[in-house]
C-alpha cells in the first residue's frame, strides 16, 4: 500500500457509567491527508461502584484501557507517530513501548517487518505519578476462558473457599464453550463484552497476532476496581516464557502477553500507577503445562466440556465441528500431554478421533515435540514436556503410527514436574495444587507449622528438614514443592518456592484483626512484652506471639474472635523476607546487629524497614524520635508517624524497669496505649505491675555487699553500653562470646569512663574487646564459676557486678538463657563460701 499511515491517534474516550459503557476512539492519518477512524466499545455488566473509588483512579484505568485497545487498530497500518490526549510519565512510556513491541513480535515476523517501527510513546519529564489506596478484601476475579488452565484454577480457588466470582470476555457472539464450564463451576459471572469497530474486517495493510493476554489482563483488572475485587487471577503457565524463535535481535514468543515478563510489568504497573491493592497474577506460574495438565486430568466432569483449541475462539466463524479442530498445534499438544495422564477411552472421547494415528500430522507432532523446524506460533508449551508426556503414554499408544515414528526419540525431564520460582502469587494462594512440603527447620515454631499444615492441607504431603540431620540437609529440599521456612535459615539457602510462618501469619489475620509488630534491635522483648500487659490491664482481647512468645501459627489452629488483638515481637530474620506489614508498627532503635546473618549493616537496617513497607495510610509507624537512622525513615512514609510520648506519668520509684533505654520502652509502649485510646489509669496501673523480663537488666540478689545484675540478653556492644550508663556503679563485668566482628572501640571508652576495674573476658570475642589490659584486673576464662569467684575475689562492697556481654552467647552457650541462668546458679551458690 503507497498511502502510508503517518499517525495512530488516541483520540478520546467517553466513560458513560449509567449506560454501563465506555467508547474508545482511534484515528489513522495518511500522507495524502486521509484518514480512518475506529471505535470500540465496552460494554459493562452493571454500573460501577464508583462511589468509593477516586476520580483519579478511574482515570489512569480508562488512560490505560484505551492504550491497550488501541493495540488493535493501531497494527493495520503501523504508523510512525503516536499522538495522546493525555500525558505519560517517562516510566509509563516505557511500559508501553515494550507492551507493543513485544506484544506484536509476532506480528512484526509474520508481515515481515522490523519491530523497531513499533511506537515511541510520548512522555513529560516533569509528571509524576502516585497509586491510590482502594478497599481491600479477599475477593478474587478468575478469568475463565474455557481451557483446562482456567478451569483448574477455579477449582483450587474453590476447594479451599476463596471468594471467586467468573471474569469472561465476549467479542462477537457469546460463547457456548465459557457457558458450559461456567455452568458446571457454579460461579457467579462478570461478563465484559467487546464490541469491535466494524471496519476490522475490511482489508488493510497488515494483520496478525496482537497480545490479546494483555487486553484480558486491563479489563480484568477494570471489573476489579469498578467491582470491588482484590485480586484478578489468571492460569498462565511457566511454559509460556520460553519463545518460538529470534528475529532482528528480538525473541518472538507467540505467548508473551501470558509470560512472567509482561505480568511482572503489569504488576508494577498497576502498583505504581493504580493502586496496590489490586493484584494481578497467575496462580499456576510455577507449574509446567504438564503438571497443569496433570492436576486437571482429576476433574473429569468436564472432560465434554473443555477446550483450548483456538479455533474455538476466533473472531470469524469456525468451520470444524466439536470443540477440537484436530488439526492445529494446540490439540497436537492437550492431546500428548492428556495422554500421559488418561486412558484411551477418556482421551478418544474428549477428542472423538486418536490423533496418534493421523500420518498427516506428523510434521506438527516434531515441531510440537522439538524435532522439527520451530516450535510453533500457538498456545503450546516446551519440547520437554510434550516429550516426557509421550515418553509416559508409549505403552497405552504404543501401536499407534505417531508413537511407532516418534517414541523411540522422546526423553523424561524430570524438570517439568518441578516448581519454579517466577511468581507473585499472595501468600493465602502459594499452597493451592502444591502436593509436597518441606519444613525447613524443625523447632518449636516448624512442629506448629507441621500442625498446621496438616489441619488446614490434609493432602499435603509434609517433610522435615533440620540442622540437626547434618549440614546437607537442606539437599533434600528438590524433591519437594514448597518449602516452609524458619527464619533462622538464610534465605538464600532456599532454592524452591517458600514461604515463611510469619507470612502465613498475616495473609490470614491482616484485615480482620488489629495486629501491633514491635522490632528494634534492643528493648523489643521489654516493649512487646510491656504493651501485650497495658492491653491486657485495659481488658482487651489480645494475644502475645512472635520472637519471644507462642509461635504465630499456634494462634490459627483455633477460631479467632473479631476483636483479638495480636502483639508480636518479630526479629530481623522475620522481617526479612515478609511481604506484609502490621497494622500498628513499633521500632525501639537500630544498631549494628546480626551482620553474620545479613552480610552487611544496610541489609539489616531494610529487613528491620519491612516492617512498615508493606502499611498503606492507615498505618501507624511508633519511632523513637532520638535516632537518625528512624528519622530517616520518615521520608516518603504514607501512614501515620507517632513518636514516642516525651513523658512517663509515673515517678521514678513507680517504674520498674531500670535505664533511659527502658523508660524509652515504657514511653514507646505509652503510645500505642494512646493510639488505642486506653485510659491513663489504666497505662499507669500496668506500668506499675509489669514485671521485668528475666535476663535484662535483672536483679539477681545482693550477697556479700555486692549486687549482681544479669543481662545477658545484651548481645552488642550498644546494648552493654546502656547497661552501664544505666547501672553507673558498676566495678565488675562479664564480656565475650561469640564473635561477629562487632567494633568495641566506644564500649572501651565507656568502660573507662565509669571506671569498671575488674573484667572477665570470654572467648572468643573477649580477646578484641580491650586494646590494651593496663589499669584492669583480667579474667580470661571460658567458665562462669570461675568468672563468679573472680567477682567475689575483686568486687568492691556496695557495688554492682554486671553480666552484659556485648556478644552473642553461642561460643560457650546455646543461648543467653542458659549463660544468665548459669550467672545466676554460681551467684547464689558461691556466695555462701
């Protein structure tokens, strides 16, 4: 064609709610100064819930909506300049250059053209975006399509009661194939239907594939927020991100707009533009076609219903007969992988002819298996599984002529039967057609997991991996789905898809009851433990879980009221790797701790920041306003910041805790009363009461004029250094465990300062923490009787002696309880000598 097409414009767009429609209008200019207009409408299933959704919101959905059905008529013509009523953000343009240009890579190959001519958006450096907050639920929006990746989502969905309601799009007429298998789900349906401008079927300069994935993707995800839906789920499989071949340096992928790429993008997309509170993903993106088709082999109700033979689904009308065309490539694939899993019976059946006995579908069956020319432009998945599909049906199918031609070249990978990583699936949804797990880490925290599980997936087959089995206990972990991590394991360490406890936790209780998570990395017992006994004083229905109390999912092995509120204590290694945030979030202090686990100061301060990453605006951060590091936090926070309150309205002999760094705690703990609105009488009344944690800051007793204080929980230098500046006459301390290369420098300082004289040094980090021994009495010893005689021997009447090690205790103990228990025992024992 000479006329080339010099502009595709997006014209405009009108948004008619009442009338439950919205008209999207194109335009193609040409050199001659000739131009062709198109419009599409979509028609809505009722009027949108518009009442709770911000103007700005149903903006970008219609901006984005009307971008994506551009994608349709702007490939009839392929024109050189793209024009916008609106304006995009740098990062928007990016999005969609690489939507059209990936998104049509086939098409570019098919008409043979070169896919740098796909459209640069425009952008405006200077815009800038935000994502707005929207109601959230547990309703799910499945698109069902007919095919068995639908379908077996559904399912899953079903068997373990999420709230799912059918998301289904019409383009011409409706479709008998969706009614069918709706009918049998027995789910509500939000149908969308498409009305195409008529002149799509006049001859044009171009033609082909178009990411029709991707247009299904935004008009789901427009029911979701026109109907109060959060989350929109499709079937993609893992099978779907490897290509059909490379063409001008860009790999062409007839499935594109169903691979993990394009859903990362419009994930992103969506959380960065739109809101976070509409999910898009696939819940079967772990699995291999195969083990799709495997799971789906169980639902033989709808075995005459199903298809995924495209035919079906073309705009112009299909001449075959029956659901399966037999002729193109993706019945050659549903057929091979059925028959690995069905008898001949049920597979004859679904197809009504053996497609293993059809000689004129022999080259389809190499290209389908990986021995012809290349894989080819359908829905179908990798040679692998095609192969170990027909590797597994030889022996019912082993007469039959594509068997006798092919079954001697076919190998079993065992790979397709294994899960993969790519995913975004939620935390409720990671379990669904797992049927092997793992408990990394077998303590008190995995044989609750362990219960768990069992109650809740009684089909899940569950295995046990621990540190006590050796060091290469961890091997096993390939052998099985999913693994259930514990959060002293790296997660690094952890090749499969995981999950955590913690994750769990909040993917079942977030929304429905009030959760406050209090971290830091000094006073986080004393401050969860201080709230949990305010609530409790004040009559709240509240339960304490975590670090330092029951494992969390203890507290959903039983019914939980409406209004339970839930403390939980959670370390740097819960936080880690959590996706959520609690409702109300606590930080004392950060200080340099845990670097062995982490590997640097800067990954131990984000796993400590996830605890608010994940709040939107009605979240509560609780800080202490004295440190920079939280300070600094601040920046670009969108919840509620509450510093902790400036006083304690108790007097000093009222307060039982010891230390500006606990009168911290307290006011900390302070806050969160008043966010909750206790009363102050009752915030005094439980201040007064509370007792101190054991092993922090804990009077043991005074013997033989001298006072013995036990902290062994101190385990940095940071945390030894408040103990001093809190205690001041202090002439004896206990220091040393295990070495983590923590600086002692300014601990050095302090202990001159205060002039602490006698010292007990414990390996191995006891040898870094003085630089010079001159005007000290030394002990070095790695046995606590001999440091609580040492104590006796030099300690000065009226003074204290102080257990604080600035170490973490496991080079001569399993933990700091066992080293202050064992302080305390040889304090009471040798003080009658």
């Amino acid at each position: 064609m000479n006329n080339k097409a010099t502009l595709f414009e997006f014209t405009s767009y009108v948004f008619e709610p009442a009338k439950k429609r919205i008209l999207f209008n194109y335009k193609t200019e040409f050199e001659d100064g000739s131009s062709l207009n198109f419009t599409e409408t979509i028609l809505l299933p009722r009027a949108p819930k518009l009442a709770v959704i911000k103007k700005e919101v149903v903006d970008m959905l219609l901006q984005s909506l009307h971008i994506i059905l551009g994608i349709s008529y702007y490939k009839f013509y392929c024109a050189t300049k793209i024009a916008l009523p609106y304006q995009l953000s740098k990062a928007e343009a990016d999005f969609w250059n690489i939507i059209y240009k990936k998104g049509l890579g086939e098409f570019f190959y098919q008409n043979n053209l070169n896919p740098n001519i796909s459209p640069k958006f425009p952008f405006q450096k200077e815009r800038k975006l935000t994502a707005y907050f929207l109601p959230k639920n547990n309703r799910c929006l499945v698109g069902i399509g007919g095919g068995k990746d639908s379908i077996v989502v559904a399912e899953l969905l079903k068997q373990y009661s999420f709230d799912i309601t059918a998301f289904t799009v019409q383009t011409n007429k409706e479709s008998e194939l969706v009614k069918d298998v709706i009918g049998i789900l027995k789910v509500e349906e939000l149908k969308i239907k498409r009305q195409l401008d008529e002149k799509i079927h006049q001859k044009h300069a171009y033609d082909g594939h178009i990411p029709i994935s991707a247009i299904y993707a935004f008009l789901g995800l427009a029911e979701a927020i026109f109907y109060g839906y959060s989350y929109v789920i499709v079937g993609n499989e893992f099978s779907s991100n490897f290509g059909n071949t490379t063409y001008k340096n860009l790999e062409i992928n007839h499935q594109w707009s169903k691979s993990y790429e394009f859903e990362t993008l419009m994930h992103q997309y969506v959380v960065n533009y739109i809101s976070p509170d509409v999910v898009y993903f696939s819940l079967l993106r772990r699995f291999y076609e195969i083990r799709i088709v495997k799971l789906f082999s169980a639902y033989k109700k709808y075995f005459g219903y199903f298809s995924s033979c495209n035919n079906n689904f073309k705009i112009q009308d299909t001449k075959h007969q029956g659901l399966w065309c037999g002729q193109c490539a993706k019945c050659v694939f549903v057929f091979t992988l059925l028959s690995a899993f069905l008898s001949k019976k049920e597979l004859l059946d679904i197809f009504g002819k053996n497609l293993y006995q059809n000689s004129s579908l022999l080259p389809l069956f190499k290209d389908v298996l990986g021995f012809g020319t290349m894989k080819p432009f359908d829905c179908v998945g990798t040679f692998q599984e095609a192969q170990i599909a027909l590797y597994l049906a030889k022996k019912e199918f082993n007469g039959d002529y594509i068997v006798r031609q092919l079954g001697n070249r076919v190998k079993y990978y065992k790979e397709v039967f294994l899960t993969n990583n790519q995913t975004h699936i939620p935390e409720q949804f990671k379990f669904l057609g797992m049927e092997t797990a793992l408990i990394a880490g077998f303590g008190k925290e995995g044989k609750i997991t362990q219960q768990y599980l069992k109650k809740y997936y009684p089909k899940l087959k569950i295995g046990i991996a621990d540190a006590k089995e050796g060091r290469d206990y961890l091997k096993k972990q390939q052998d099985f789905d999913i693994a259930i991590k514990t959060p002293g394991i790296k997660k690094e360490l952890i090749t499969i898809p995981y999950t955590t406890a913690t994750n769990i936790f909040f993917s079942k209780i977030l929304g429905k009851n009030t959760i406050i998570g209090i971290t830091g990395s000094k006073g986080k017992s004393t401050t969860s433990s201080l709230i949990y006994h305010i609530l409790k004083t004040a009559g709240k229905d509240v339960e304490f879980l975590g670090n330092i109390g029951t494992p969390m999912l203890q507290a959903l092995l039983h019914p939980i009221p409406k209004n339970k509120i839930f403390v939980l204590e959670l370390s740097s290694y819960q936080l880690d790797d959590i996706t959520y945030s609690p409702d109300i979030a606590v930080i004392t202090n950060v200080f340099k701790e845990h670097l062995d686990f982490h590997g640097s100061f800067k990954n131990y301060s984000n796993a400590k920041r996830n605890i608010i990453n994940f709040q939107n605006k009605s979240g509560f951060f609780v800080y202490n306003q004295k440190s920079k590091e939280l300070a600094q936090w601040l920046k670009g926070y969108g919840g509620t910041a509450v510093p902790f309150v400036g006083n304690i309205p108790l007097q000093g002999g009222d307060i039982p805790l010891i230390g500006e760094h606990n009168k911290d705690n307290i006011k900390a703990a302070i806050a969160i009363a008043n966010i909750l609105h206790i009363k102050e009488e009752l915030i005094k009344k439980a201040i007064k009461s509370f007792k101190p944690l054991p092993h922090r800051l804990e009077f043991v007793g005074k013997f033989k004029e001298i006072t013995f204080i036990n902290d062994a929980n101190a385990a940095i230098p940071e945390a030894t250094i408040m103990a001093i500046k809190s205690l001041k006459n202090i002439d004896t301390i206990f220091l040393g465990g295990q070495d983590r290369g923590y600086d002692f420098r300014q601990l050095e300082k302090v202990i001159k300062k205060y002039n602490i004289k006698n010292i007990v040094l414990f390996p191995d980090s006891g040898s870094s923490i003085l630089t010079s021994t001159k005007g000290f009495n030394v002990l070095k010893t790695k046995s606590m009787k001999e440091a609580v005689k040492f104590a006796y021997q030099y300690t000065k009447k009226g003074s204290i002696c102080l257990l604080s090690c600035a170490s973490p205790s496991y080079s001569l103990w399993k933990n700091f309880e066992e080293k202050g228990d064992q302080f305390k025992k040889f304090t009471k024992e040798l003080s009658n000598n």
